[in-house]
C-alpha cells in the first residue's frame, strides 16, 4: 500500500515531464509565428491575394514564406494545422493538476486558515473557476468591448487582476498562483480549440466549395492569438514560481501576480516591436527590472509566509501518522535536521524562506508533510541537499518505516 506512493509521485512526474515538453513545443510555434507574422515585407511583387513574404535562414538552408490573410486561390494539398500542441499542453496539465492538487488537496489546495472548505469542495472551487473564466472572457470578447483591442486588454488586465486576489482568498499561496496560470492557460487554450481552429476550418470550408471566406474570422483569429503571445510568459512565471516561497508565500502574493502580467507585456512588446522593424524600444528592459525589484520587496514587505498561522489541529489522516510509535523519534530527527530551513523564520545561513513553503515545526506540520518526508529523506537522499544535516541511515530507515507504518494500518 505504502509503495502507491512512490508510483504516484512517479505518475505526477511523467504528467509533468509531458506538460512541458508540449508547452515548449507550443510556445516555440507560437513565439516563431508571432515573429513570422511581424517581420513579413509588403511590395508589389507578391502573388495576388499575399500579405506579405520573408525570407529566412536556418539550418544550412533558405525558406521563402508568403502569407495569405484568407487564403491562395486554390487549396494546397499538404496543409499543416498548428493545433496538438496547445491542446496537449492543456490536457496534460489538467492532469498534472489533478495528481498533485487534487489528489493532494489536503497539503497542497485547502488552507483552512485561508478557507475553511473540504477537499471536494475546494476541487470544485478550483474546476469552476477554471471553465468560468474562459466563459466570461468569451463574452467580453464578443462585446462590443471586443471590437478595440486597447480597451479589451485592459478590461481583461482588471479581470486578472481580481483572479489573482480571488484565488489567494480561496486557496494555499502555492495554490493560488498554480490555479491563477491554469485559469489563463485555459484561456489560451481553449482560444486555440474554440476560435482559431475553427475560424481556419470555415474558411478552408468555404474555399473548397467556392465560396468568399469572411475576413472577419481571420481578425478574430489573430485577436485571441496575439491575447495569448502576451499571456505566455506570465503563466511560465506562475508555474515555476510555485517553487519560491517569497512569490508566493507573502502577504502581497495576488499584487506580485498582478505585476507578473506587466512584466509579459514589457517583455513581449520589445520582441514584438523587434520583429516587427519597428524601433528598438530597450525602455521596456528598464521597466520590466523596475517591475521585478518591486516584486521582490513586496514579498519581504511585511515577511509573512504561510505557515505562521494556527497549526495545532489535525485531521483525522494527519492523525495517523502522529500516533504511530515511530512518531516521536521521526518528529526529533525532522525537528534536528529539517527544520532549520523549513521553518516560519529559518535559521540556517542564506536561507530565508522555507524551501516551497513547507514549514516542519509542528506535530501537524511533521503530519502532513508525512509523504513528501518519506520520498524525499526515507526512501530517497533528496533531503537534506547534499546531507548538510548529515542525516543518518538509520535515521531514513525510522522514517520510511513511519510511514510505511501508518499506511499500512490505515489500509
């Protein structure tokens, strides 16, 4: 029984591998296209009904590349749909969402200091929340708003914004960041399923039977693709910052995510302003350092990380592992060789935040912890780096054993 969790963990880190392996190969066709699209040159050469061309170098040999705003006058026989990437990025997240958040819901979703909710609740919190963002923001899209692009994205900033203080009312800093990435990346997402996919298809529809493909479902198409060029960086900030506690284990966590989106406009506007030969903009270097300093003194201003909260209760699972008779002789090894860096205010030399906030202080600490302790200090040498408490085998064997215990007699 006790081995589900190694096979677990296992599981999650396969999910993971997958995810970002199709999120590369996403953002690489969307930042190469983006680019494309930007650097075409418009001149009177060009075949009847081309937007532009570009000539390109890569690999020891040269591409010439025209784009159609509708498309040619006739149908090419090979066409290559850029679309599985997006698509299993999203399925493979949700996945990996669902091995570690919702499998895990009580250690890493619930904060019952933040929202006292059950497990099931709060995974029904984090779903709906996820598939009504992509809803209003299809609405406002189609608003009337929709029809300038200036206003809408600044609309749609706001609505960030208020997820981004939502979510950390509702769930863990950790998850709260998590789930703010997932509400965007279902966003872009679904922009590929739901709208440009589809746009495309009608328009290769009408070609093939002869009919004048609408203009407007390509605007529409380019709309959401350039909403999701500015997005992307921000959600790679919010998937890997889930790792650093001083993101998001601080009182002003949902302003630093706030300031993360800005930081993807910065950025994205150089590039884009790059590849478009329209002037280098290097003042957006300055603002996006200016925005990343104030992140890092909001996460020291005031130090309140989570864990420096009531953690004298548990439930009734964490229960189990407390009252095994290894208990005691676990709880010294954690307290003499983990928690000196996995405290509310750790006390080894250079580290300041408790490693992705997990905090080893209490029984109920120690409890709850108890599978991430087995993996990564019983049955592995993950923990401590390098073994700089100079943990013993023996002392791993106790652990393992703990834990193997407690599943076992709760099987």
């Amino acid at each position: 029984m006790y081995e589900y969790a190694i096979i677990w963990d296992w599981l999650a880190f396969a999910a993971r591998w997958v995810h970002v392996i199709t999120g590369i190969a996403w953002i690489g066709s969307s930042f190469y296209f983006i680019a494309l699209d930007l650097g075409l040159h418009k001149h009177s050469k060009l075949p009847k009904g081309a937007a532009g061309d570009e000539w390109q170098v890569h690999g020891g040999g040269f591409y010439h590349i025209q784009k159609y705003m509708v498309a040619p006058a006739s149908m090419p026989e090979h066409l290559t749909w850029f679309k599985w990437e997006a698509y299993s990025t999203w399925l493979s997240g949700f996945v990996l969402l669902c091995l570690v958040y919702y499998a895990g819901a009580e250690l890493y979703l619930v904060d019952r200091n933040v929202l006292d909710v059950s497990p099931m609740a709060a995974i029904a919190i984090s779903i709906g929340s996820i598939g009504l963002g992509w809803v209003v923001y299809d609405l406002i899209c189609k608003s009337p708003l929709g029809t300038n692009n200036t206003t809408l994205m600044v609309l749609l900033y706001f609505v960030l914004v208020a997820m981004a203080w939502g979510y950390t009312q509702l769930f863990t800093g950790r998850a709260a960041f998590l789930h703010l990435g997932a509400f965007t990346g279902t966003i872009m997402s679904a922009n590929v399923f739901f709208t440009i996919i589809p746009n495309q298809k009608k328009v290769v529809a009408d070609l093939i039977a002869g009919r004048t493909p609408d203009p407007a479902l390509g605007l529409q198409a380019k709309q959401r693709s350039t909403h999701n060029n500015y997005l992307t960086l921000p959600v790679l900030f919010l998937m890997l910052s889930i790792h650093s506690p001083l993101a998001f284990g601080t009182e002003y966590n949902w302003i630093i995510a706030s300031l993360v989106f800005l930081m993807g406009v910065t950025i994205r506007h150089y590039f884009n302003s790059k590849h478009a030969r329209a002037g280098d903009p290097t003042w957006t270097w300055l603002a996006t350092a200016l925005l990343f300093v104030i992140i890092m003194w909001l996460s020291t201003v005031p130090k309140v990380l989570s864990g420096d909260l009531d953690e004298s209760s548990m439930t009734t699972h964490e229960q189990k592992f407390a009252q095994t008779e290894q208990f005691e002789n676990v709880r010294d090894t954690v307290l003499g060789r983990c928690s000196m860096c996995h405290a509310v205010e750790p006390s080894w030399e250079g580290i300041l935040t408790a490693p992705k906030g997990v905090v080893l202080e209490t029984d109920a600490q120690i409890a709850r912890n108890a599978r991430e302790i087995y993996l990564q200090a019983g049955r592995s040498h993950a923990m401590p780096p390098a073994n700089v408490t100079a943990i013993s085998q023996e002392e791993r064997e106790i652990i393992a054993q703990w834990y193997q215990s407690a599943i076992s007699g709760g099987s």
